[in-house]
C-alpha cells in the first residue's frame, strides 16, 4: 500500500512537471531571434574560404538554412531551395546555406546547390538560438527582419508562397 501511494505520488509530480513545461513553453517563432526581430549579423567564411556576410545581401529577400549532411530533411529540401533560387534570385532573393558539420565541397556540387554555402562557428549558434536540432530556417524580409521561421523540412511550395509575399510587401 505504501509503495502504491509513493508510485502515485511519482507520477503525479511527474505530470506536473510536465504540464507545467508544456505551458511554459515558448512558440519556436517567439524563440529569440523572434519573428520581427532583425536577424543576427552573420560573417562566416564558404567552402572556399571566402567571408559572407549577411550584410552583403542588404535589400534582398534571404533565407538561411540550418543544416546538416546527415540529416536527410535537410538535404530533401536543399533541391527546392535550389529551384526557388534559381526563380527569384533575379527579383532580390538569396539563400544561404549555414552547414552545422564539416562538409565537403564535392558534395554541394553533387547536389548541385549554386547558394552560398558556409560553415556555422560558436557565435552565430548562440546568435540564432543555439541551433542544434535541424533543419530550421529563417526567412528575411528586404529590412532585414525575421519573417518566418521553420523548423523542421521546408516544402519547396511554401518557400516560394513565402518568398513571394516578402517581395511583395517590400515593394
């Protein structure tokens, strides 16, 4: 009787745990950067050494993509970033592509991605969230302000619904 009494007692604190957590909880698009907000500077160096700066992209719609080669949602997407890229990078739209691991060159042309590609350091992981579990993307308007944020798998059909409207409402 006593170790049925202490067995409830458990699960009722663990339920209250969990439902306090669960209240508390921070929506992902609320979670700093939050959606509104201006994104983060961002300077990291591409797979050939060369610096990209978010900076450099002032005025244009940019996505920037968390990702990981050994994450398959995140080289699923990648393609459709491509092909949104390609359609409107001539109307004000760039992607690049924040690497979370050590990947090779080789491989981006095997996936043949023409985005800027760099590898993520220290302080842009604690800039946007400490960004570990991916995909994430982050969506900016032309003022440089977070529009949306995805986690998780980014359909090429909404990316470019999205983009749309952010070169729309900067016009």
């Amino acid at each position: 009787m006593k170790k049925t009494l202490v067995i409830i007692a458990v699960v009722i604190a663990i339920g209250l745990v969990v439902f306090y957590q669960m209240k508390n909880r921070i929506p992902f698009d609320e979670q700093q950067p939050a959606v509104g907000s201006t994104a983060p500077a961002i300077s990291l160096a591409d797979l050939n050494g060369t610096m990209v700066t978010l900076s450099e992209f002032k005025g244009k719609v940019v996505l920037i993509n968390f990702w990981a080669s050994w994450c398959p949602p995140c080289t699923n997407e990648m393609p459709g970033f491509e092909k949104v890229f390609e359609e409107y990078e001539a109307k004000g739209f760039v992607v690049i592509g924040v690497a979370l691991d050590d990947i090779k060159l080789s491989l981006i042309r095997e996936m043949r991605i023409t985005y800027p590609v760099v590898r993520i350091n220290d302080r842009v992981t604690r800039d946007y969230g400490n960004v570990s579990s991916v995909p994430v993307s982050i969506l900016l308007g032309r003022d440089g302000r977070i529009v949306r944020k995805v986690k998780e798998f980014y359909p090429e059909t909404t990316l470019r619904s999205d983009v749309e409207r952010a070169l729309q409402a900067s016009k």
